[in-house]
C-alpha cells in the first residue's frame, strides 16, 4: 500500500547514540514488500526495563509474555516484526515468540526472559516461524543502523518516521534519552496506543523507572486517540542501561529525579504527538484542553469523548464551527457538567459562556483558526478544579481509504 505522506508530518530529529543500545535491522518479508520489516535492539547486561501494555482482552501473545518480563526489570534485546501483530493466534503464536526469545537469547547468552518481542500488523495469521528464524539470523550478523531505519522497519500504515531525544542532568552527570515510535490507526488510548520504544543511558532502579513510566504514560500516551480503536499490541517500554555511571535513581528524593522525569515526559508526550498527526487520513492535529471539571480523571474522559466523536472530527474536517457538536460530545460522556455554567471556544475565541451563545459572537476568527493545520478547543465543563488535554486528529475519507485497503 503506497501512502502519501502526513501533511502534519514532521522531519526526524537529530538523535544521540545511547551507550549500551546497538541497533540493527532485517528482512524477515512478513508481507510481500521490499524492505526491511524488523527492528533488533541489543542492550548491554544490566540494562533495566520497564513497560505498559495494552488492557485489550485479545492480547497478543507479546503482549501477555511482555507483562511478564518487565516484571523482573532486566533486559538485553528488543525485537519489533512489521506486518504481522501476530494477535489471535492462540499456541501458534507463542510458540513463534518463545522461538524468538530462545534463538536471541542463545545468541546473547542470556535468559529469554530478558528478550523482548514485539509484532504489528495484520491481526489472526501466526508468524511464520521459518521467515522468523531467518529474519532473527539476519539481523543477529547486520551492520549497526541508525535510529531513523529502526523506526522506519517498524512502520506499517505510518507515512513518516517518528523519533524524539532529551537530555537531563542528575546532579553532576549528563544523561541522554532517545525513543522511537510507530503508530497511526487504530488508535485509542487504554494506556498506550501503538509500539513505542525510549532508551537512556541513566542508571535507575527498575521499580522506580516503572512509577516514572507509567506516570509519564498517564499524561501523553493514554491521552491520544485517532479512531476509538484499542489495539491488541499495544506495548512502550523504556531501557535505563546505566552506562552514563550516574548513582542509580530509586526515588523522587533523589538529586536529578524530577529532571530525568521531566526528560522522559517531554519524550514521551512528542511521540504521542507524533503518533496523531500521522493519523491515517489525519489533515489537522487537534489539542483539546477540558478545564473546570470534578477532577482530572473526569477532564481526560470528557476530552477522549470529544476527541473520539465522528461528528466533531468531520466537523473540524471540514473547517464547521459547528460548537453544538461540541456541547453533545460533553453531554454523552456520563460525567459531571453543568449545562448552564458550559463554555467552548476555538482557537482561543470563545463561542459560548455559561451555556449559551456569545450575544456577540463573531465565527469569523474561529473560521480563520479551523483554516488551520492545528486547531485547539478549549472546554470548561463549571463544576470544579479538574483539567486535562488530550490530542486527536480530523477526520477524513482517507480513513476509509486506507482501512478499507489495509489487507491488500
């Protein structure tokens, strides 16, 4: 499937090697295309891991062994398959996994807990287990690539690679964090929506590098949507190599902690943008900001209602001012809101206050605003201190397009 490139995409930044993470590409040709269609991270031995995954009840095979890994926080290789999620496929499917584990960590000399797969693609076909061995083999003697091709190996109905890189200070020492990401439908956030992968050189207590991404998840990643749907891969995981020598963070008292936090959020919250704006079909990046809510849960879950609603999104689409969507959207998401006390605005232009209609509105800047490739819809719902944004995309027939075509 040829797709044109996002309108909204954004060039791939310059990115510092992190010591400790060599990576490496292949072609295991999960799919009848001519390139390289999977990513091989090796890490060096002490490299600590944590994760979040996917709550879907179809999970795949990854997915459920990944929990289990990150649990024991060690990890000395990533390996991520194109083409192929390898999800509802009952034995078959981990047993093709369980086969990648061992031959890596055979490679490695490591246990195969610390092997960590990941697959995305076409949902009920088992991995080929022949094309797996070979592609593992391949990748195991490659020449060391860059960050852009590891992204780029990943990609299925992405248009454009997406990478973000940071750096922190922890106390006298300079760390580094790099991470790439794809993703670009069926995307909806019930904790991660995508394949996402982030590495430093910090060393850092695996059950406090844990606490930080699943904080960091909770404010980016679990914050965007572009369709409603939740997949069944749905995996981030984040490698601390410890080989910048800094003393290890184990907790929020530690000097350089809320540094390194702020790091990997920023990262974090990027590439969740980044995932948005390659929505498939996506003309517009949407930031919706919900103020005056009960509380910050009720704030994201008025956002997500907004963000994930048809007639919002063909609205913005289509550049319509159309606010009553707006106010529908808040009235279907079953949390606190006072009709009467409701105020919308676009752009920074409000369109109505305390429930009703500026007596007198102006559309005119709002319309000039919806021209635009980036569009912000402010929501104060009256009843409290709670607030939240969220990030959506438009929507637009090259959903259907790309969807409609996805298997061919």
């Amino acid at each position: 499937m040829d797709l044109e490139r996002s309108p909204l995409a954004r060039p791939f930044p310059d990115m510092p090697q992190i010591d400790g993470v060599t990576l490496r590409i292949a072609r295991a040709r999960y799919k009848a295309w001519d390139r390289c269609d999977l990513t091989y991270v090796e890490l060096c031995p002490g490299t600590a891991v944590a994760g979040v995954f996917t709550r879907s009840a179809c999970a795949s095979s990854e997915v459920e062994l990944g929990r289990e890994q990150a649990r024991l926080g060690r990890a000395r290789a990533l390996i991520v398959n194109a083409g192929n999620s390898n999800a509802f496929t009952g034995y078959r499917g981990r047993e093709a996994v369980e086969q990648i584990m061992a031959q890596v960590a055979s490679a490695l000399d490591c246990d195969p807990s610390e092997v960590f797969v990941s697959s995305t693609g076409v949902i009920g076909v088992p991995l080929p287990k022949d094309k797996a061995q070979a592609g593992i083999e391949a990748a195991l003697v490659a020449a060391p690539c860059g960050w852009e091709d590891a992204a780029s190996a990943i990609g299925t109905t992405d248009t454009f690679t997406k990478g973000a890189s940071a750096s922190a200070m922890l106390a006298q020492t300079r760390v580094e964090l790099a991470g790439f990401i794809k993703g670009s439908g069926m995307i909806a956030p019930d904790m991660a929506t995508m394949l996402g992968y982030v590495f430093t050189d910090a060393a850092v207590d695996p059950a406090f590098l844990q606490e930080m991404l699943s904080k960091a998840n909770e404010a980016t990643f679990s914050c965007i949507t572009v369709d409603g749907d939740t997949s069944t891969s749905d995996t981030v995981l984040l490698f601390a190599t410890g080989k910048a020598g800094n003393p290890a963070l184990s907790s929020w008292d530690d000097d350089g902690a809320d540094a390194f936090y702020a790091a990997l959020l920023g990262i974090c919250r990027e590439l969740a943008h980044l995932v948005v704006r390659d929505g498939e079909g996506a003309q517009k990046f949407i930031e919706i900001a919900v103020t005056g809510a009960a509380d910050a849960a009720s704030a994201r879950h008025v956002g997500l209602a907004i963000a994930n609603s048809p007639l919002v999104k063909t609205a913005i689409a289509g550049g319509d001012a159309n606010w009553g969507r707006v106010v529908m959207a808040v009235g279907k998401a079953g949390e606190p809101a006072d009709r009467d006390r409701l105020s919308i605005g676009f752009g920074g232009t409000w369109a109505a206050k305390d429930g009703q209609p500026l007596a007198d509105y102006d559309e005119a800047p709002i319309a000039r605003h919806l021209e635009g490739q980036d569009i912000r819809i402010d929501v104060d719902l009256g009843v409290g201190d709670g607030r939240a944004t969220v990030w959506t995309c438009d929507l637009t027939h090259g959903y259907i397009s790309i969807n409609a075509d996805y298997r061919s």
